[in-house]
C-alpha cells in the first residue's frame, strides 16, 4: 500500500520502498505457509497441522480502504479520540505529545475492554497483570499529559460498546460490569500515580537506581515498563540489575516468612 501524493510516486518508485521501513509505504498482507518447527539444532520437523497465515493487519486494511496514513485516521479510533478531545479540552493535532497521548489511551482501552469482557480481569499474577499493565500505563498518559486526575476512561466504554456492537456483542452485553472494572482500577491506580510521579519527577541523575525503581513498583504499583518509558522520555535509564536484586530479594523474604 502505497500512501504517497503522486509527486512522490513519480519520484521513486513504490516498489524499491517495501520492507524499507518507510511510514507511507506499508504492507498490508503477507502469506507465510506454516509447514515446519525448527529445532534448536537447526533442523526442521513437520508440523502435525500445516496452515497459511496470512499476516493481514485489521487496522493497515483500514487504512488502505478509507484512504488514511495512519491507524489512528481510521474510523476504528477516531470515535474515542473525538470523545478524549471534548473530555481533556485538548485539540487532537494541537502537539505531539497530546496526540501520542490521546493515541495510546484509545488503543489501550479498545484492549482492555475487549480483553475483560471475554473474562480476563485485572489482577497482579500471569495474564491479569498484563491488563493491568496496559490500564495503567495509558492512566499515566493520561494523567500527565491531558492533565485529566480524575477516572474518565471508563466512560469510553459507551463509545466503543456501540461502535463495535455488531461485531463483539459480548462487550455491549456487559458494558456496565467492564466499565465498573475499569473504574475501580483508575480509582485505585489514581490514588497514588500523584505521589510517585511527584518522586520521579524530584530526581536528579541520569541513572536511577534499582532500589528507587523497586520501591515505585512495590509502593506505588508502578510496574517497571512504565518506569523505564518514563524514564527514556527524561534522556534517563534504570538500574535493571538492581531492580532485580530487590525483586529476588523480596521473594526470598516472602518465602522465608511462609513457614
């Protein structure tokens, strides 16, 4: 798919730019016939099952078909984005940095959703913590750059549930129950995002330390994605190995107190 202006085209051609990373010259499906697994020697073993995956992404076709350059054009996000610009007061296009904003919370609530309604909620273990990853990173978006401290993305489950009740109707059947779910984790999250983005914000260095990043994961619920992202944002990076000496470190403490 080729979204460049015909200047462009006539310029270089389209199908020297495939696979080259350009952001307007896309791929949109791609046949792979799954026939073998490959082992850790190198050789190849015989699927029991063989199939063709066809690597065709939903919101690339969208693109192609409405004529847009970006995913979040489509009709699949504006929906949500409309309703963050009316709640926030923000412009979409008004700075990069709101629109990055308003870009995750309305992809990582169209996740979200789907995800609860088909019966994986929040939790701090396997699948759920994923969830709630995703929840609260796009919370801090929020928060930070919409300058939104109350819970409102709750309420862009009557934006979704009816955009896409024809085709997930499991979502608009249980649209008060998803929207409660993700009210009580904005609620509980929100509480103390304040605080711990107030203490990363105090730092001064351009490396944080494992123990700092440890305790906004164990004090504040910051999971150590979110503060590695907001780290990179700040030109600063984390301590790894000694986030992962206390983790290990509270581990053996939690085991030695079991019995």
């Amino acid at each position: 798919m080729d979204l460049r202006s015909d200047e462009e085209r006539k310029k270089v051609d389209g199908k020297t730019l495939v696979n080259e990373s350009h952001p307007q010259v896309i791929e949109i499906w791609n046949n792979v016939f799954m026939e073998f697994n490959r082992k850790s020697d190198g050789s190849l073993e015989p699927l029991p099952a063989k199939h063709v995956d066809t690597g065709m992404g939903f919101e690339r076709l969208c693109m192609a078909m409405q004529g847009k350059i970006s995913n979040y054009d489509t009709d699949v996000f504006t929906p949500s984005i409309q309703f963050i610009e009316e709640t926030s007061g923000i412009k979409y296009g008004a700075a990069e940095k709101t629109d990055i904003a308003m870009r995750v919370i309305a992809d990582h609530i169209r996740a979200i959703s789907f995800a609860i309604a088909d019966g994986q909620l929040p939790s701090n273990n396997k699948a759920g913590y994923v969830i709630r990853r995703i929840l609260r990173r796009a919370l801090r978006y929020n928060f930070t750059f919409l300058n939104i401290k109350d819970p409102f993305m709750y309420k862009l489950l009557k934006v979704i549930s009816k955009q896409f009740e024809n085709v997930f109707p499991e979502l608009h059947a249980q649209e008060d129950f998803v929207a409660r779910v993700i009210q009580e984790e904005e609620i509980s999250f929100l509480r103390t995002l304040d605080t711990g983005i107030k203490k990363f914000e105090a730092l001064n260095t351009k490396k944080i330390a494992g123990d700092f990043a440890f305790e906004l994961y164990d004090t504040y619920g910051f999971p150590i994605d979110l503060t590695e992202l907001m780290a990179r944002e700040n030109k600063m990076e984390v301590d790894m190995d000694g986030f992962n000496a206390c983790m290990e470190e509270q581990k053996s403490f939690e085991k030695s107190n079991r019995y």
